[in-house]
C-alpha cells in the first residue's frame, strides 16, 4: 500500500524573501520530494479546509471569528507574525484538515505525512508564532471526537517548546503532550506538558539522541497510544536561523528514524508534519526537511 501524501498547492503564502518564514516552502517542498526516486511509495492525498466551527473543538469561537473577518488587533496579529491575507485564511482553515487527514490516513496504512502542519505555538484563544490555528491538537482532538481513536500522542521534536499544543490539550488526559526543545525559547506563557525535555544551547547529536530515548522511554511507560503525531522541525538543526542546538542533518535523520522505527515495531501508526526550520538557504532546508519524508519511504 502506497504512504498517502498530504498536500495542497494552496499553502502558499506570499512572504518577501527574507522574512522567517518561506511562503512557498510546503509547495517546494512537495516539488522536490516529487523528484526524487523514493517518491513513487507516496501517493498525494488532498482535502478541503475546515468550517471554522469546526475549530471550537481546539480554540475559543471568538478568535475563531476574528481571525476568519480580520479583525483581530494589530497586537494579536503582531504575536502571531503573518500578515493577514485571504491566503494566510486558506492555509489556517487547511492545515488542520490536512494533519486530521494524516492521522486518519495513518490509522489505515501505519504511517501518512503532511508537507505542512506544526502550527504548535497557537494557543486555544491567540496565535502565536507563525502560528493561527493548531493542527495538532485540532487532529488530535477530532480522532477522539469521531471515536477512531482513544488515546493520542502528540511528539514534538520542533526546537520550539509545543505550549500552545499544551495550553490546548492539558485537561485531556488521553492526550499525552512531549515536547523535546531547546530550553532557551520563551513563548508567550509558561506551559508544562505530559513530558518536556529542555535541552542546553549547543546539544549536539548525541546527547540529542541519547535524550530522545529517554523521553520515548518514559512515554512508553506511561502511556500507550493509538496513533502518534509527529512533529519532525528541522530547527533543530545548527545552520537553523531561529535554533541554537547544534544537531547535524545526520542527527536529524536518526532522530526520525528512532521515533518511526519505535513505533512502526509496535505497530502504532504515526502522521508526520513537518514543523518549523528556518534560513536563508531555501535549497538546504528545503533537503532537511525532505529527511523525514525520506526516513518514512525507507522504513515502511
Ligand atoms: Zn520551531
């Protein structure tokens, strides 16, 4: 059975070349994954968007609608760091539904990836961080709602602290949070999840690494999940514009291979998105965020 490939060709934004964030990474990213040999174990999936009524299962209905009508403050979209358009609206209403389309997909075939999602830093009622609305928690909370699942993890790798996933699930108690990150990042409010890892500036691979094991080795004896989504950031990484870690591109590719091979051993389906990375060399990060895609093909 082919690996079903989430994407739309409508995740585009139209950002200046040198802001954080590339506008068009979700679409070159598919492009380049499309070119390589490994690629024909994918087949692409698509979906529509959510009804933002749909999104109350994770945020507050009034940030909900003005986001949707434009009218948050100039503060809230500040946080938030995207300029309002109809494009960043359409991507906000996708990416939930691509993540949620993952996960089910997944729960079908043992693994499906997303070329968007990650959107961890939006909180139930704010957006933060490149972030509108939460695609994690959004999944997570829809597979329980339509019953198709139980229990979730949510497995955050992003350099970033997951707090907004944290702020949305922690009364959840089916819904396990890690997230693995670097201890320098502030985010907008202290959050603690089911398991958070703070690592120093400058870990490198295999304090990286040997760290992951732990925390999979906690969550293992702790909790049990039906599906696992995986948030695989490639700020990680120690060319990474936003990341202080010093973790090489070799350490990224063990990195996903531990957490898929874990989980593919027993049988526990994993949805993949793609998370943050961020510089100025759009071919490099684009080739560390094509890892994860590459990890999937050679393990299923
Ligand atoms: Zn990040």
């Amino acid at each position: 059975m082919k690996i079903p490939l989430i994407h739309s060709p409508s995740y585009e934004l139209e950002l200046q070349d040198t802001h954080k964030v590339m506008g068009n990474k979700s679409t070159t990213l598919y492009d380049a994954i499309s070119a390589t040999q490994w690629s024909e174990k994918f087949k692409t999936v698509t979906c529509n968007g959510v009804a933002p009524k749909d999104l109350t299962l994770a945020h507050d209905e009034n940030y909900i609608d003005r986001f949707v009508n434009n009218h948050l403050s100039s503060s809230e979209m500040k946080l938030i760091n995207l300029p309002w358009s109809t494009q960043l609206l359409h991507r906000s209403l996708l990416t939930p539904a691509g993540t949620f389309e993952a996960a089910k997909s997944a729960l079908k075939t043992g693994v499906a990836c997303h070329t968007a999602g990650g959107s961890h830093h939006a909180y139930r009622s704010f957006g933060y961080g490149f972030c509108v609305f939460n695609d994690m928690a959004y999944a997570a909370l829809r597979l329980q709602q339509e019953k198709l699942v139980r229990r979730v993890l949510i497995l955050d790798c992003d350099v970033h602290q997951g707090d907004g996933t944290i702020d949305i699930c922690k009364n959840n108690p089916d819904i396990f949070t890690c997230s693995i990150h670097g201890g320098q990042y502030i985010g907008p409010k202290r959050m603690l999840g089911s398991l958070d890892v703070a690592l120093p500036d400058g870990t490198g691979d295999a304090q990286y690494l040997s760290k992951l094991r732990d925390a999979i080795d906690v969550i293992s004896n702790n909790f049990l999940p039906d599906i696992v989504i995986y948030d695989a950031g490639v700020d990680v990484h120690l060319n990474d514009r936003l990341g202080r870690l010093n973790i090489t591109s070799d350490g990224i590719i063990a990195r996903d291979l531990l957490v898929l091979s874990f989980f593919q051993e027993r049988k526990i389906p994993v949805a993949t998105v793609i998370g943050g990375g961020y510089g100025l060399d759009r071919t490099e990060l684009i080739n560390r965020h094509m890892l994860v895609f590459e990890a999937v093909a050679k393990l299923y």
